[in-house]
C-alpha cells in the first residue's frame, strides 16, 4: 500500500532538552535502502505559499496557505508499506514525529471509486 | 421456543464473530462478511426447525455465508479476479462446534483489529460489539444513548477507514503486543463498565466477559489479559447487591455478601494469583487484586486494607492519576485512621483536578466527619451534593448531612 507521509511542524511543542530524536539523514538511507520510501521532499514554509482556485472561470490567488491551522507541512514523503502497522513504525522513526506532526493518508487506488 | 431455536441463539452468540472472521479473510469486506454471515443465521433459523441442525453447525454457517458472499458478489459484479479468488479458496473450516470452546481461534485477530489505535475509541467500541459480540446498530445505539443513524454511520466509518488505511487484519507481531494489548483490555472494560450497575444492560458486561474468556483462552500468558477478566469477574460476581429494592445507593460494608457470587468470586481471586505469579503486574491485575480483597473478606471488618492500600500505591506507581490517589487516601484511612488519610486528600483536592468529580468532595467531608470537624465536613457534604449525578447517591449524601452534630 502506499502512503502520502505530510510531515509538519507543531509550534505549540518545546521539547525539554535532548530527547534524543533519531537523525532525518539515517532516516532517509534506512528508508530508502529497504525500498520503503519511493520519493521525499522538504517545501518551503506557508509564507512562500500561494493558494489558486478558480472562479467563475477566473484564477484567484492568494498570497499564503489555504487553511489556517496550527500545522504547517515542512515536506512529504511517499512511502511503500505492506500496511498500516509498518507506516506508522517508519513515521515514528521520523525526526519529526519526535518534535512536529506526521499525518498518514493511504492513496487512493486509480480503480476504486 | 423450539429447541433448534434455542441452539441456534446459542451458536449465534459463539459463531457469529468467528463466522464474521473467518469471512473478512476470505473477502476483506467487512460489511459484506457481517451481511453473509446473517444471511446464514437467517437461513439456518428457516431450514434447521424442519431439516434438524447438522452435525458440523458452524461449518454449515460458513459454507452457506461463503455461497452467500459469491452470490452477493456477483450481483455487484465484483471483478472477476477477486471473485475467482474467493470462490477457488478452500473451503475454509472452522473448528466444530463446543460448547465454551478454549481452542484459540481467528477472533483474537477480528478483536485486535477493531481495536487498533488508529481508530478512535469509539469506534473501536462500536466495531468491537457489532463484529464480535454481534450486536445490532440498533441495540449498541441504545447502549451508547446515541440515535441508530449516528451509531449506523459511526460503524460505517470506522469499516471504512480500516479497509482504506490498510490497518492489518491480524494478531499484532511480538513487539507491538506490549503497545496494542492494552488497547484491546481497555475497550473490553469499558464495555463492561458501560453495562456495569445497569439492569437493562447486562449483555455489555456478559459480553465483555465472555470475549476476555475468548483472549485469556488463546492468550494464556499474557498476566493483563487474566486481570482483566478476574478484575470483570469479581465485580460482576458483586453487582446485584450494589443497589437496594427501592435503587438507593448499598454501601459495600452493607452490602449482603451471602448474596454475591461465590463460584465467581473464587474465580476472579484464583485468576488474580495465576496472573500476579508471573510477576508482570500492571494495572489490570492490580485492580483485580484490590477487588478479590473486597471480594474474599468474609464480614467487612474483616477487609484488608493495609494490603489494599499498599496496593493502590503500586497502582500509583504505575499509572499515576487522581482517582487512584483518591481511592489510596480512602484505602489509606481505613487502614491507618482518617488523619493519615487527610494529607493525601488535601493534595488531590489542591491538584485542582477533581474539582468537579463529587467523590473526591464525599470522601473529603467522610474523613473530616470522622475527625470530628462536622462544620468543614458540612461544607464539602454539600460541594459533593451538587454535583453528585445520580439520585440515588444525592439521598445517600442528604442523609449524611443530616447526621451530622449541629455546628455551632
């Protein structure tokens, strides 16, 4: 099964010190070396944002991001599992699960309605 | 009732969820297992009164909730890959039929996956009574005082998200088991306290019961799941005694103890000690022994409380909280005298987080009563009265508030 990985910052969490969160580099050549993790990119912050709809035909734009929450996403990554159970072991292994937000979306198979 | 009748409800209340599971592996379609699977009961309560029941009953259920799934299958015209898959599948055999089986069985898998944490409890509730305990919408609805629409959706839901997030159908591996069990043991007692003291619902508790029998059968090691149904067991084994015949309130010293269950007392105590030799103890288990003290105590003098204050202080230990300090400071007071007790109460009152919780507000004026501050006791007599949320416990605490010596 593959899932859409958003990772996202949490300003509202201060970790107390050191408390000892993986490393995002060993993260990535584990996931990659066991074919886990098919692509990843870090995005820039919702300030370099810019939200299209269209309208009426018309193209709106707005300078930042389309809903305002808490949670900024900081990157993604697409991830290859056998189920859930081993996409949320390799999102707990993420440095950002450790200080930010991880949220899991399965895909959403071409042929199912 | 005919008897085919009656044994049909009986194979119903033990085959459902494993008819149930067994067709969610054959099919990973929850609601198409749960629709075949009454489709064969339905069929069985047509043709067994006349034909007789067979043999192998819960096979029979199988075969024809099995012919039933293809049938359905076909109809919405499935792709054809999955319906060859499913009718290629041999044919899947369940074990015979006995009575109270401890053979462990395919619904220790359907029980882990409507309880994964990545439902919301909930849903995991309701998941776990429709497809295991084969409730109705409509009866878990009334369970949960929740309208049948909102309880059909919330089921909905829950399927959908375990068939679209691809959580696993299974028995979680070795090293997840010590994070996924506990979530298993808290929805079974949390059924069963949501049937607990309530007549209308006892089906919660025998459920819950009866599928912690269905773990501790396949899971015999696992010291939490013991305690859970001795920690089920010597409650229930007391429930009928908790309230007198005009429903006020009995307190345990009060209670008839000739009246609770002895068979399951004995039980509850004996699963209790197997599961504490293990030496593994966790707050399942710790509950069950506080319990199996009430439990045993011939008279209520006789209680043991030093030990079950100690007990309450592991239980602290483990899963620190303010209802467990106030039960120690209780534990504590019995044991030790109402002045050791107050220090203890004084610093969950001070916490601030259980303001609103009129228990802590009915021990706090029992103890005080009991050191013979009656006009501090008064006060928080009546802190507890407006917020006590049931009549029966409100009658109890006017009555303490008029016992009290006239203050000056």
């Amino acid at each position: 099964m593959r899932y859409l990985m958003l990772v996202c910052t949490d300003p509202t969490y201060r970790p107390d010190g050191d408390d000892g969160a993986p490393d995002v580099d060993d993260w990535v050549a584990e996931m990659d070396g066991k074919g886990i993790r098919l692509m990843g990119e870090r995005v820039r912050p919702a300030s370099d944002a810019t939200t299209v709809r269209v309208r009426n035909r018309e193209v709106l734009l707005t300078d930042g991001p389309y809903a305002e929450t808490k949670d900024h996403i900081a990157g993604f990554d697409i991830l290859e599992c056998a189920d859930l159970d081993e996409a949320i072991e390799v999102a707990a292994k993420h440095p950002m699960a450790w200080g930010g937000v991880i949220e899991l979306r399965p895909f959403w198979p071409a042929d199912e309605d | 009732m005919t008897p085919e009748r009656d044994l049909i409800a009986e194979i119903y209340a033990d085959g459902w969820s494993r008819i149930v599971a067994i067709m969610i592996r054959l099919t990973r379609d929850w609601s198409l297992a749960e629709e075949c699977t009454q489709d064969a009961f339905a069929r069985a309560l047509h043709t067994w009164p006349t034909s007789g029941v067979p043999d192998q009953p819960l096979a029979w259920l199988t075969t024809t909730a099995r012919r039933r799934a293809i049938d359905r299958m076909r109809r919405a015209a499935t792709e054809a890959a999955k319906l060859k898959e499913v009718a290629a599948a041999v044919e899947p055999q369940p074990p015979p039929y006995v009575r109270d089986s401890q053979i462990p069985d395919e619904r220790l898998e359907l029980m882990f996956t409507c309880c994964h944490p990545s439902l919301n409890l909930d849903a995991q509730v309701a998941l776990t009574l429709r497809s295991l305990a084969g409730m109705s919408t409509a009866e878990i609805a009334r369970a949960f005082l929740v309208p049948e629409r909102t309880m059909g959706q919330r089921l909905f839901r829950a399927k959908q998200k375990v068939a679209h997030a691809g959580i696993p159908f299974r028995v979680p591996p070795a090293h997840l088991l010590p994070e996924r069990l506990p979530a298993v043991l808290h929805v079974l007692y949390l059924l069963f306290n949501a049937g607990y003291g309530d007549p209308q619902k006892t089906r919660l508790c025998a459920e819950a019961i009866r599928l912690a029998r269905v773990l501790t059968a396949a899971m015999p090691d696992e010291p939490e799941a013991l305690g859970v149904l001795a920690l089920m067991l010597l409650h229930d084994a007391r429930q009928t005694t908790r309230v007198d015949a005009a429903g006020a309130l009995v307190l345990l010293a009060d209670q008839d103890r000739t009246q609770w269950n002895a068979a399951q007392i004995a039980e509850g105590a004996a699963l209790c000690e197997r599961a504490l030799r293990r030496r593994r103890a966790g707050p399942m288990q710790l509950q069950a022994a506080i319990a199996a003290c009430h439990a045993t105590a011939p008279t209520a003098a006789d209680t043991d409380w030093a030990q079950i204050a100690g007990l309450y202080a592991h239980l602290a230990s483990l899963h620190p909280g303010p209802v467990v300090e106030l039960n120690r400071a209780v534990a504590v007071s019995m044991a030790d005298g109402p002045e050791a007790a107050l220090p203890l109460i004084e610093a969950v009152a001070a916490s601030g987080r259980l303001d609103d919780y009129h228990l802590l507000h009915a021990t706090r004026a029992d103890l005080l009563r009991r050191t013979g501050r009656a006009a501090e006791a008064a006060d928080s007599y009546r802190a507890a009265l407006r917020l006590a949320p049931t009549e029966a416990e409100r009658s109890f605490l006017r009555g303490r508030l008029a016992d009290l010596p006239p203050q000056s």
